[in-house]
C-alpha cells in the first residue's frame, strides 16, 4: 500500500515535471520514506495523546532520532516492520521511562547520569556502524562519527543540566528519565548492529 500511493505521488510528480523512468524511481523512494516516517511519527504522538504525554512524543523524537541518523543501528527489512517495530520502542520508553519515575530524585539523576556517561562512551566507541545495503563512503563515515559524538555530548549535557536544575528545584525528573530512556534504547539499537555486524564478520572468516 505504501509502495502504491509513493509510485502514484512519484508518477504525478513525474508528469508535471517532466522526469525520466530513473528519476520517478528516486522520488517513489523518497515518498516511501517520507509517508513511511510521517505515518510513525503521526502513530507515536497519537499514542502519546491518548495516554496524556505528548510532550514526551516531542522529547523521544528529539532524542532518539539524531543518535540513530548519526550513529546507525538495527534496520528493519520492510517498512511495516519498521513502523511496528517504531512505535514498539515507543511503548517501551513510555513504560520504562514511568518505571523510573519510582526511583526517588537524588538515585534518579545519578542513574541517568551514569546511563548518559555509558552512552556516550558507546557512541565513541562503535558509531557509526555501517548499513551492509548502504555502506557510506570514507568521508560521509568520518562526518557521521563527528556528528554522532557532537549529537550525544550535546543531549547528554542538556539533559544532566535539566536533571540537576530540576533536583535543586524540587521538580518532576519525569520529563529527564523519558528523554534518557529514549536516548538509551537508541544506543542500544547501535550497539546492536555493531555486534550482529562484527558477529556476521567473524562467521564470515570462518567460512573462507
């Protein structure tokens, strides 16, 4: 269905400007993966709305989306294998993201702080992993592993800032155990990869 309505936006598109078979064929791409995270992205704040927390929608987006663009991780083969598997680590940082909620605020900032220093340690250590169906030449690898290192340091500092501003306050760290969380799982989507990867390598030189 999605290939469908991305083929018929690309024909139309086609038409009016006048592109060739190879062009139409790049933009029905494009289209999948626009209608593919618009429909994610609608569903997650859907979600987020029904249960009364989307401004944790924003927050997940915010910290799970540039760590993961930068730094790579597990990829699903389909698009309706990414949609669920998407909104199922939705579902997963809104319930462990509401587990540490129980922890009170002191032990709470020190565990985030710790999950963030972990964090960013993997990041320097394995990102980016290389996509096998879209390997990334040595400079756009080289620009990734930069970003991917700014892009962590950055949420990492900004959300041990809010952590503390909001245990020197007496404020709900609510909001800064959602973003960790969502910043967590996108690392462990990284270093996911990075072991199958390094798994399939190993398996590889035994065989030859």
């Amino acid at each position: 269905m999605l290939h469908r309505l991305s083929e018929k936006c690309a024909r139309l598109l086609g038409r009016a400007a006048e592109l060739d078979a190879t062009q139409t064929e790049l933009y029905c791409y494009g289209f999948e993966q626009i209608l593919s995270t618009a429909a994610i992205a609608v569903t997650i704040f859907l979600m987020a709305a029904a249960v009364g927390h989307v401004l944790y929608a924003f927050l997940f987006i915010l910290c799970f989306v540039p760590v993961r663009v930068f730094a790579g991780g597990v990829h699903c083969r389909t698009y309706g294998g990414c949609f669920l598997f998407s909104n199922g680590l939705f579902v997963l940082s809104l319930l462990l993201g509401t587990m540490m909620q129980k922890i009170p605020s002191g032990a709470a900032a020190a565990v985030d702080a710790v999950l963030l220093l972990l964090c960013s340690v993997a990041v320097f250590l394995l990102a980016p992993v290389q996509n096998e169906n879209q390997p990334l030449s040595r400079q756009k690898h080289l620009r990734n592993k930069r970003m991917a290192r700014c892009v962590i340091l950055v949420q990492a500092f900004a959300i041990i800032t809010a952590c503390l501003l909001c245990a020197a306050e007496q404020w709900n760290l609510r909001d800064c155990s959602y973003a960790v969380v969502s910043t967590v799982l996108s690392i462990a989507l990284t270093a996911a990869a990075w072991c199958r990867q390094r798994k399939g390598g190993k398996q590889n030189e035994k065989s030859s």
